[in-house]
C-alpha cells in the first residue's frame, strides 16, 4: 500500500512519461508515481480527486458508490459491493476512503474500460422483459437512455447508453400479446437497442428517471393484459423474459438495527415501494407476481417491527404485496441479494437515530436572503417567510433539547455551498431547509412538498416524518415526500452536497392566495415549526407513531380468489 | 503602378462574383409545377420557426410542452431557440430576467451542452417548482439538437452554482423526458 506517500507536485517530465506508458498498456508495473484520471460511469463523471497510479484509477469510494448507486461495505483495507462479488482493493488518503474503480466495476457488474488516464465504467443489461404493459429493462448500473418511435412495423425502441452486451442479443416472440417481439442488440459500440414490436400503435410513457438503473416505459393502458407464453430465445437472449414472476420464498431476518426481507424469485424482480403515513404501513408491490405456495407466516421479535405478512392479489395482472408494519420512523431500502433473482428490502433504524435523541445537533437553513428574494406574491418575500419559520422552529427545538444551528439568522445572502459547508463545522446528525414554493401560473397548485436526495433511504425517512407532521397539524394540503429526481437528474444542491440525512420542507405555494393567507398567520407559522420540530424528533425516535393499528390494515384484495 | 495593379483585383473579384463564387444569397427560383405548367407566383421565404420547451401544469405538477416560435434569424439553431425561450412568456409574464441572453453555445465530445449566459440570468428568482420548469425548458430545448446528452450552464464563461437557490448547476443536467407532455 502506498497510502503514506505524499502527492508529487508535476515538476518534473516523469508523470507525464509515466501516463503515456500508462496509454500504451505498460503502466501495469510502472513505479508509484500519480497522474490525474478521469472516471467516467454510465457517461457521468465521478467527482472528486480521481488518479492513476500503479496502474489503478483510483477514485473516492463514496463518489463511486454515489454515482453507482450502490452501496460499498468497507472490509478492511478493501470493500465488497452489497450483493456483489468480489472484493475492491482500498486505499486511505488524509481521511477520504479510495476505492480501485476497475475493481469496483468488476464488483458492481460493470465493464470497465481504460484509456490513458480515462476510465469509462459501462453497464451491462441484466433483464428485459414486458409485464402488465409495462417495458422493463434492467441494467447493472444506472444508465441513460432514450425512447423512439418507429413504423412498418410499429415499434418503440429504447436505446441505452454506455452498455454493453455480453452476447450477439436476440429475440422473443409472443403473437397473442400486445408486444409481439422483444429484440435487444449491440446497436453502437456502446449503445444497446431494447426494440418492443407492438401489435399496433400503442401510445407509451416514460415511467423511469433520466437515469435509471431500470427503465421502465408504459406501452399500453392497463387493460392490456402481460405478454406470456412467449418461447425463450436462443441462449445469448436468456436476459430476455416475459410473463408472470414466480416469488419462490419470503423470508424474515432481524438484527439489533433492523429487519431484512429475503425475497427469491424465478426471475429478476424490480417491487415498487409504498407506504400509508397514517398507520405507519410500509410495503413493497411485484407487478405481475405469484406466491408459490402457502404465504409464510412472520412473528417479528424485536422493537422494530409489529406485524408482516404477504397479500396476493389476483385480479387483471397479479400482484404480490409485502406488508410490513412498524412502531416508528424507519429508513427502507430495497437492494440485490444472493443473485440477480434475489432482492433484500431493508427496514432499519434511521441513521444518527440511535441512542439519546436529545443534544443532536440540527441545521436548519432558511432558504435564500439577501438580494435573492426567492418566490414572490401576494406580498410576501419567500425569504423572510422562510427565516420566521426557521427562527421559531429553533425556539421550540431547543426548548425540546435539540441543539439547533441556524444558517442564517438575518437577512443576509449565502451561497448555498456555505450552508452545506456549516455541517462540517459541527457533528452534525441532520440538515433541513426551509422553503416556501411557488410555479408559472398563480393560484394553482398549493400544499406541502419535502425533498429528499434521489433513492437515500435516511432522507426519505426524514422528509416523510416532517411532511407526515405538517400535513397533520397545519392542515396544510399533502404533495408528498418527494425525491429530488423529480425535478433535476441531479437532484437539489443543499441536498446533494450534504454529508448527513437532509430534506428540503417546502411548506406552501406563495403565489396561492389561500396558501399565502396562511402564511402571514403567526399562529399558522408557529404550527408549521413545532411540526417540523416534531418530524425531526420522530425520525430520531423521540415519538412513536401516533395512529398505529394492533395489526396491520387489512388489504383489500382487487380479485376472487384470493387467498390472504 | 499599385493603382493598376489594385483595378486588376477588383475586376477580377467582381468577375468571380459574376460567376457564382460570390457568398452573397441568389435570389429563390420559383418552384416548377408538375408537368411544366405555369410557374407558381414567387413568395417570400417562409418565416423561421423554432421548437422550444415550455413548462405546464397537468394535473398540479410541472409538465414540458412543445411550442413553435417564431424567429428573425435565417438559419436558427440551439442558440437562436434557447433566446426565444429565455424571451417567452406565460400568462403575460416573463420566465427569464429581463436582458438575460445566451452568450455561446457549444458541445463537447462527451455530448454536452455549454450554454453560456449572460449575468442578467443572475436577477432570476423563484420557487423550486418555478425554477424545475425554467431549467429543464432550457434542458429540453438544448437537448432536441443533435449529440446534445447534457446541459451545462455557466454565467458569462463563470460556472453557475444555481438558478434560483435550489438546482445544483455544479454539474450537468440530463433531459428528463418523463416531464414531456407528449412523449410519442
């Protein structure tokens, strides 16, 4: 390991010899020397110092889980992909944690491909298949994409780039299905074309991010019953897949942190999470999926968990739900098993909500200030909205023992790296800004949204637990814990550069006139900020869910049949 | 002498340009019609339209629609559609400050997108969905020209760190072609 070693400043002409044997495939047994790199996943590019020595790139762990989105679990000097293979050769400089990136390509089934200095990480497809009407194509990374139309015969294709395929491609046909072929080929040296021949023009809508590690694309109203029976393709398409999924078995673990459900299928499964604010049920969804066999039954020991249990749903296209009921806040994650046929779904315990909630330390940002007004009407200024919320949110917090950091106490203007930069300066467990919303047309939309960064399972629990909170008793109009991928593929910047749990509270639309009523209300805007206050207390394990039911909710079931 | 020689020149420039050499526009034939019939009447050239991306409501949430616009310039490009978006209007008012202009645009070999602005776009202020809307407008419409993947935004040659105080503009932003109203 050469992680003593300090960085040569380029002073002299050996980096620059170095790198270019580095280009002609010699640098493998190069002396240590450093140049920078380039790593690139998917097309988008790691962040962070990235460089090359010893004929490895070496990039910021984090960064390469974050752009991945993934999780790497250190061991040792090395790290492991969850529910991946191998190990990652690792490395410490001045506190950050580097991780070998061929390696973690390798480890995350990616194919990494080096050049120089450069290295690209591209994706491989892991399934397609076409179910309840739906096109889902699943990449080993996330990748980007793009839809298209074609006729003669009508067709909608998607291509994806930065994949690869390991074999020629191939295709499935099913003439009594709404999609009557499924074709995936190399179309580029990195592009692959996922092609759905349909049986006539069907309208279709994008259901997936920008970047995604599955696309999903709609094809047809749900009326169009799953594509099934078709005949598998020659060996080189066993990614390719239609029909119904058989859940082989449901499994319960539980650890001192939280619980683990252990789904095995006969297929890769992608189950849309849920969830019910009001009695604190969770659940995951697998379209057009059977139980085989009895549903197991689960006792749950620990604190966490008061009641699970399987619900199979029968009518149209089946569905299997996964029900989970729990006493408290909890940070759920749905990631690969054992296998591409396996996925675990996590329910834990949030982080920085272990042990004694009170003297947490909690950044609260009034948004904007200064020359930057933010939203603007009915005579308010969102920026001095944004700061009474948050001065009276500090108020009560500490009242409660919460050790509260303002980002702002006036009206002064801050970049916003300066408000994430503050969570460094303190042992920091949580960062919430406060907002207020506005959009193009007035008098529009009004409500309560929270943000949260892309799929991060801490945040989510943190937006959901506030916005639960102020929708309760501010009566203020519910638009959800949202994720910030669905307004940038980026995601929010105070949320993207922070270290610790964060969410965004936009609390109401300024440019409603019956939302901006509410907002010149003291008593409205003192509300709002014990709300707050309380959301954050909740995520930290201060208060139990308050309408939890002894069991789970019963589940209607959509069709005859059923057995529960 | 060098009189001699100039007059030499320009006879000869004006030569070239008599034979076709000269960059200057010719004027349009008019159009035959089938079967040599009589010539149709010559019309003026077509005004210059461009597709921009605006953003919408549907169903509360912030949705992109195609518009058509039209423009003075000839030969419009990325640049020429991203001013008739920073110029656009919904319901009377402006969704860009007053002034704000695209300095330059370029694309890079990775496919993305420099739209360079002018510090005018520093005056914007909004809420988050306002700003989701702005932005990815300028990302939609930047991203219908071809090898466009991503868009970078930058003010007068500086990087941009936001728009409205919520977008990270640190890194490039991918099209999100859910937010298409029509997408087919």
């Amino acid at each position: 390991m050469l992680s003593g070693k300090k960085i040569q400043p380029h002073r002299s002409i050996w980096p620059v010899l170095l790198a270019l044997l580095a280009t002609a495939g010699a640098g493998e047994s190069a002396p240590a020397a450093r140049v920078p790199a380039t790593v690139f996943i998917t097309g988008q590019q790691v962040a962070g110092p990235t460089f090359l020595e010893d004929g490895r790139v070496w990039a910021p762990a984090e960064a390469l889980a974050r752009a991945a989105g993934i999780e790497l679990q250190p061991s040792g000097k090395e790290f492991a992909v969850a529910g991946g293979g191998g190990t990652i050769p690792g490395r410490s400089e001045n506190g950050v944690a580097y991780a070998d990136a061929a390696a973690f390509a390798e480890a995350a089934g990616g194919v990494p491909r080096r050049s120089g200095g450069r290295l690209d990480i591209l994706a491989r497809v892991a399934d397609v298949r076409f179910a309840g009407g739906r096109l889902f194509v699943s990449c080993t990374l996330p990748v980007t994409y793009s839809v298209h139309r074609l006729t003669g015969p009508e067709r909608v294709y998607v291509d994806l780039d930065e994949v690869i395929l390991e074999g020629p491609g191939g295709e499935t046909r099913s003439e009594k299905a709404a999609v009557r072929a499924l074709r995936l080929s190399q179309y580029a040296p990195r592009t692959v074309r996922v092609a759905a021949e349909t049986a006539g023009r069907l309208p279709y809508t994008i259901q997936s991010p920008p970047r995604a590690r599955q696309v999903v694309i709609a094809l047809s109203s749900s009326d169009v019953g799953p594509a099934a029976g078709a005949a598998s393709g020659p060996a080189e398409v066993a990614t390719v897949r239609e029909g119904i999924r058989t859940v082989r078995s449901v499994r319960l673990e539980e650890a001192d942190d939280g619980v683990r459900f252990i789904v095995t299928a006969d297929g890769p499964v992608a189950p849309q999470e849920d969830r019910d604010p009001a009695t604190g049920q969770h659940w995951l969804d697998f379209e057009s999926a059977l139980l085989e066999g009895e549903a197991p039954e689960f006792r749950p020991q620990g604190g966490l968990l008061s009641a699970a249990r399987l619900v199979q749903f029968r009518a149209g296209v089946p569905r299997l739900r996964l029900v989970a009921q729990t006493r408290r806040v909890v940070a759920t994650r749905v990631a690969g098993g054992e296998g591409p046929n396996q996925i675990v779904w996590h329910l834990s315990i949030p982080e920085g909500a272990d042990g004694d909630w009170k003297r947490k330390v909690i950044i609260l940002d009034p948004g904007h200030g200064g020359r930057d007004t933010g939203a603007r009407g009915n005579g308010l200024n969102e920026k001095d909205v944004n700061l009474t919320i948050a001065r009276l949110a500090a108020e009560e917090g500490r009242k409660r023992g919460l050790d509260i950091v303002l980002t702002r106490d006036k009206d002064v203007e801050l970049t916003l790296r300066a408000r994430t930069d503050m969570i460094s300066r303190y042992d920091t467990t949580l960062f919430v800004s406060i907002h207020n919303n506005s959009n193009t047309r007035p008098n529009s939309v009004s409500g309560t949204e929270v943000y949260y960064h892309m799929q991060d399972p801490d945040s989510r629990a943190l937006a959901e637990a506030i916005h639960d909170q102020i929708v309760a008793q501010a009566g203020t109009k519910p638009r959800g814990a949202r994720s910030d991928s669905r307004l940038y593929s980026t995601g929010l910047f105070v949320l993207r550069n922070s270290r610790v749990p964060a969410a965004l509270v936009e609390v109401g639309y300024i440019n409603h006139s019956g939302d901006a009523a509410r907002l010149k209300d003291p008593a409205f805007l003192k509300t709002v900020a014990k709300a707050i206050i309380d959301g954050i207390v909740s995520y930290l394990g201060g208060l139990t869910l308050a309408r939890q039911p002894a069991e789970p909710a019963p589940v209607q079931d959509e069709g005859a049949g059923n057995k529960q | 002498m060098m009189l001699h020689r100039r007059f030499r020149l320009l006879v000869f420039l004006a030569a070239a340009a008599l034979a076709g050499g000269c960059a200057a526009p010719r004027p349009q034939r008019a159009p035959e019609t089938p079967g040599g019939g009589i010539p149709a009447p010559e019309k003026p050239a077509a005004e210059a339209r461009v597709t921009i991306f605006v953003p919408v409501l549907v169903n509360d949430e912030m949705r992109l629609e195609r518009r058509s616009v039209a423009v003075t310039s000839a030969r419009p490009g990325p640049k020429e559609a991203l001013e008739a978006l920073l110029d656009y209007r919904i319901a009377g008012q402006r969704m860009f400050p007053e002034g704000a202009r695209v300095l330059d645009f370029s694309v890079d070999k990775d496919g993305v997108a420099v739209v360079d602005l002018s510090p005018e776009i520093q005056e914007y202020s909004g809420g988050s969905m306002e700003e989701a809307g702005a932005l990815n407008a300028l990302v939609m419409t930047a991203a219908q020209y071809d090898g466009v993947k991503s868009v970078r935004f930058l003010c007068d040659g500086k990087e941009m760190e936001t728009l409205g105080g919520h977008a990270d503009l640190t890194v490039p932003l991918v099209p999100d072609r859910r937010l298409l109203v029509e997408q087919n």
